[in-house]
C-alpha cells in the first residue's frame, strides 16, 4: 500500500463533450407549467440564482462547462411523498449568451394552497436519480456520479403566487486522481472501486445515507502521460475516509497491478492524489505545478497528497 504525503501536481485540461443546445422537462403529475415563458403561468415560480455562491447567469456566461446538464425540481407533502416533479436536461455548443437558454433553471408550477416540502439537485450524470424517496435521492454506477448541488426547502403556497430565487449547495466530495507516469503497453483500463461514501443521499441533509460500493472505469491508451480521473462520492458527515482501489486492466479485464489507498475527504472539497502508479521514480518537473495555480476557486477547499 502506497503512503500519502503533501505534494505539488500536474497540470492537466479537461475535455467537455459537445452537443446539441436544448432542454428537456419530464413532468410527474398534473398541472407542471412549465417553462416560465411560457403563456401559461403557475402559482410557484422557481429560479436558480447560484450555484455553491457563484451567480447562474456568471456560469451560463462565461463558465459554460461548469454548467451542470441535468436539473431537477420536485415537489413532495409534508409526509415524504412526492407529488410533482420536472426535470430539465440541456447540453450546449458554442452558445453565446444565456438568451439562447433562457428558460434552463427556471420552472413554475400550478399546487393547491398547501405546505409542500421542495427538492432541487442538479447534476451532470448520464441520466437522473431516483427522486421518489426524499431521505434518498440514488444515483448509481451505471449512470455515474459528477459535481451535484442540492436546494431543499419548506414552503406553504397561498392564493398569492409565490416567486423564490434559489441557491443550491455543493454537496459532494471529490478525489482527483492523477496517474503521472506514461501508461504501459497492454493495459488499456483503469478501474478504481471505492467504498467510505455512498452513491445516495439525504435531501434533507445533503449527507451520504448507504454504504456503497462505487466504481468508475476509465478507457486509457499506451503511451498517455498525467492523467486525470474525477472520483466523487457523498460523504456520511462533512468529512470522511474513503478507501480506494485503483486497478490498471487489460483488454481482456485481467488485473495488471493495483493499488490500494485510505483517502481524507471533505464535502465541497477536492483532494488531490498524484503519483507514479506504474514506476517508482520522480514525477519530472515540467509535469508539476504549485498548489496556487492548480486551486479551483469554485469549490471550498482543495488539497494535495502523493502516491
């Protein structure tokens, strides 16, 4: 088992895949008006105003690619039961200005006059979680786990409409994992399974609530050098320890080494574990940046360890 350590780590880009401008609303249940724009007009209008304090129009602007791709509303009673839901999913290319999505992130709904409890999580998964229990919103390996934010609320409606400007919350932790050496002939997967977070969590708390077992697997080419994978989990308090177990395969899926690792989390919080993970030497220099210039000042904290 390898030992972690305070380290300076490599520089890496990120890739977003492109796709088409639009968006999507699934409604659940009856009387969903939906978008705002529309003629019709609801008595409970919602607007996303941030996300984790950084202003949704500042990222439909100007930082598109930390734009989350799926939104979801869900209205529940007060005994837990969900009663209506939307969800939006947009996906962007080269859009220049927030016009071209005006009605992404703002929904209304038509409720009698009641008390209702109110979901928001946004997320760039492949598809949505299951939303039907509200003490448990479950993503899944199968459509992965990504940055997601959460706005949970009470509220009573009345015969007045009633207009709220949203700011959801970070609620996940994030390990980023960086292989800095070059990836050998005949390994072509790296498959990390991790156990400590959960895969679901809590609306009401915004904490991990099951003892997953999650499990990302990344495609890799010989000959690749600083690697870049994302590993995000939800944590069971604000901070936690994960256990990870990074496995490089063949094309066949048979083992070529693996490493085993006890990581430090926090919500809202990247830890940074760097390393060679197929030789035992210096990472070289041109491959390490200092801590200030890798910070991303969206998220709370970061942090950085070796491998």
């Amino acid at each position: 088992m390898k030992q972690s350590g305070l380290v300076l780590v490599c520089i890496f880009a990120l890739l977003l895949s492109a796709c088409e401008q639009s968006f999507i609303n699934e409604e659940g249940g009856a009387e969903v008006v939906s978008p705002p724009s529309s003629s019709l007009k609801g008595n409970l209008t919602l607007s996303i105003l941030e996300l984790d304090q950084i202003p949704f129009q500042t990222i439909l602007k100007d930082n598109v690619e930390d734009l989350p791709t799926h939104i979801c509303f869900d209205i529940y009673d007060m005994g837990g039961t969900r009663l209506k839901q939307v969800n939006q999913q947009i996906s962007v290319v080269d859009f220049e200005s927030s016009s071209d999505i005006v009605d992404f992130g703002h929904v209304s709904f038509l409720l009698p006059e009641d008390t209702y409890q109110l979901v928001v999580v946004a997320h760039s998964s492949t598809k949505n979680p299951t939303m039907t229990n509200i003490s448990k919103i479950q993503f899944n390996n199968s459509i992965g786990y990504t940055d997601t934010y959460l706005y949970t609320t009470t509220l009573t409606v009345t015969d007045q409409p009633l207009d709220l400007d949203l700011s959801l919350d970070r609620i996940s932790a994030l390990c980023r994992f960086v292989i800095s050496d070059s990836i050998p002939d005949g390994v072509t997967q790296i498959k990390f399974q991790y156990k400590g977070g959960s895969g679901h969590f809590s609306a009401l708390t915004g904490l991990g609530v099951t003892n997953s077992t999650q499990m990302v697997t990344r495609q890799v080419r010989a000959g690749q050098q600083c690697q870049v994978f994302d590993l995000y989990t939800f944590l069971h308090q604000e901070e936690g320890t994960v256990v990870l177990t990074a496995t490089a395969l063949n094309t066949a899926g048979e083992e070529q080494c693996a490493w085993e690792f006890q990581i430090p989390m926090a919500q809202n919080q990247i830890t940074w574990l760097t390393g060679n993970f197929f030789v035992d030497e210096d990472t070289p220099d041109q491959w390490r940046v200092t801590p200030n210039i890798a910070l991303d000042k969206s998220w709370g904290n970061e942090v950085f360890y070796t491998y």
